[in-house]
C-alpha cells in the first residue's frame, strides 16, 4: 500500500470535518422544513423533537474518502469498491427508513444484500486468524460472515440511542485502531485516523444536547464499515481480529447482553425500546454527555491497550478479549439489576 506526506492527511482531515459539519447544517435545516423529526415517546432517551438523518453529512464525506483512498492506493480498489456500493445501499435504506418507517424485512434485506456484496468484492484473504484457526471469504465462511455482518450493521443502530455516542465509539474505535497500527510502524493508521474527521463534524451538532440525530442510514453504515474495515485490516496489516473485536467491546457487549436478556424474559426483542444499559445509564446520571465520554474513555484507556497486546499476541487473543468483555458485562448485569430493583 501506499504512504503519504502527513500534511496532506491533515489537509484532507480538515477539509472532511469542515464539510460534515457544513452538510449537518444544512440537512438539520431541511429536515425542519420537511418535518423529519424524531418526537419523543416512552421508549425515547430525548425529551424534545429532534430532527434525524443527519448522519448523511459521514456517510457522504466518507464515501469521498474512500473513493480518495482508492485513487491513491491507500486501499485495494476491490475494497474501497465494496465499501463504496455497500455502504451507498445500507445509507439508502436507513434515510428512507428515516423518512417513513419501513418493514423490517425490507431493512435486513437490503442490510444481507450489501454485506454479502462488500464481502464478495474484497480480494482474496490468504491468512485472516480466528479462533478455528485460517480464515478464507469462501465456501461456509462466506455466509455466516454474511449474517455476522448484518448483525454489525443492526447493533449499531441499536447503540445510537442517547446523544453523541455512536460518532463518539467509531471515533474512539478508529483512534485505537491507528495507535495500534502506529505502533507497530504501520503509517496506514493516518488513513484511519482521517475517517474520524467526518464523524467530529458531525458531533459538532450531535453533541448533547443534540441538535440533530443522526439516524438509521449513517449508524448501520458504520457497523458495515468498521466491520468491513476489520476483515481488509486484520488480513493486511498488523491488527487482527481480536483487536477489533475488543475495540468494539462497548457495543457488543451492550447489545448482546441486552439482547440476549430480552429474548429469555420473554419480551418482544425487536421492538424498539430503551433498557440498553448505556441509557439505564443515562438516565441514572441524567446526561447523555457522560455516558459518551465515558463509552470513549473506555475505548482509549482500557480497550485499546489490550487490543494492543492482542495484536501483538494473537495466542492469547481470546483470554484477552474475555479480559476485556468481562468488566463490561459486570457493569450491564449491575445497571439491569438495579433497573429491576
């Protein structure tokens, strides 16, 4: 892969971050106009009518990025391609859901469609570590990495919920993720760490209390991206699997645990609602901010050295990974606890 000047990251960081905040704006305005505007209920973590959608601002810059990477050889033209469509139809389905609730079948179809084809177009992985040893895009692998995926892109949608902490996990995630590969000497963690440009102009307005949310469109295109990013990194550099895995620890552990917790209490588990443990939290301490900061705290201080030692020790990768989950599944076992009590 190919390396740049590190003023021209810095160029191409500032222009994204002034565009997504300039797009956010000018969409907040329209969706006023249009009235599309999420109106609190009692499953809501908001107390006013919030315009959504305003993600769209990240999902367009950072297709540009993207698109950049490719011209320039910082990605295969295989990924930057996949991600590019993928991520095009996940943000499609999520703004017109946005606009006028659709069925959830449509919603997971086009979600299984877009992640089968991103993964269709990336090369071939020869050396991917998992647990079951050698991993390759092909025979069964294919689509149980399909449906994981899918599962990437509908966590993620369930983790927006309070103010500022999807835009706050992606960039804590890829701000992790670019130290780790820093460290190991590995200058395409500048490229990761200017897709965070687009997401803190877009926190500029989504930043408690928010101005603006920002929607189904732009949170499942970031579940597709930090999971197609995941594979393409772990087989291409020296970040693996279990590194992202424990990057993303918050959100996973959170979801799933809710998830899990609703289905075995007998509860309607694809309804939307508002007991995940991130906005019992909230409510607990009545801000959305300290949640967000916290979530990124978590990320920087206590999740990224261990994907660290991860990616430098893929033989205790999963030790690791159950070091750094237990903690976190502690903390939504205690904020469940006290919810029923």
């Amino acid at each position: 892969m190919k390396t740049l000047p590190w003023d021209w990251y810095a160029g191409v960081f500032a222009l994204t971050l002034l565009l997504s905040w300039i797009i956010t704006g000018q969409y907040r305005r329209y969706a006023l106009n249009r009235g599309v505007i999420d109106n609190p209920n009692e499953r809501s973590s908001h107390t006013i009518p919030t315009p959504r959608g305003g993600g769209i601002s990240i999902v367009l810059t950072s297709l540009l990025l993207l698109a950049a990477a490719g011209y320039w050889q910082l990605l295969d033209w295989q990924t930057s391609t996949g991600l590019i469509l993928s991520g095009s139809l996940v943000a499609a389905i999520g703004l017109a859901d946005d606009h006028s609730p659709l069925s959830s079948r449509w919603r997971f179809g086009v979600h299984f469609i877009a992640s089968l084809l991103a993964l269709s177009l990336l090369p071939t992985i020869p050396h991917l570590p998992t647990l079951w040893g050698e991993l390759s895009l092909t025979g069964f692998a294919l689509p149980v990495l399909t449906l994981a995926l899918c599962w990437l892109i509908n966590l993620y949608n369930f983790m927006d919920g309070i103010d500022g902490i999807a835009a706050a996990e992606a960039c804590s995630v890829l701000l992790g993720a670019s130290a780790i590969l820093w460290l190991t000497g590995d200058h395409q963690g500048l490229w990761l760490l200017a897709l965070t440009a687009p997401l803190l102009g877009f926190l500029i307005w989504n930043w408690a209390p928010a101005k603006i949310f920002m929607g189904d469109g732009c949170s499942g295109f970031l579940g597709l991206l930090l999971g197609v990013l995941a594979l393409h990194f772990a087989a291409n550099h020296e970040i693996n699997l279990w590194s992202w895995a424990i990057l993303l620890g918050v959100f996973i552990v959170d979801a799933s645990w809710t998830l899990l917790t609703r289905i075995l209490t007998g509860q309607n588990w694809h309804q939307a609602h508002r007991s995940h443990c991130y906005q019992i939290l909230s409510r607990k301490l009545q801000s959305h901010a300290h949640v967000s900061i916290a979530t990124a705290l978590i990320n920087l201080i206590w999740l990224t050295p261990l994907a660290w030692i991860a990616s430098t020790h893929p033989d205790l990768g999963l030790f690791l990974t159950f070091s750094a989950y237990a903690p976190l599944a502690t903390l939504c076992w205690l904020q469940k606890a006290g919810l029923e009590h």
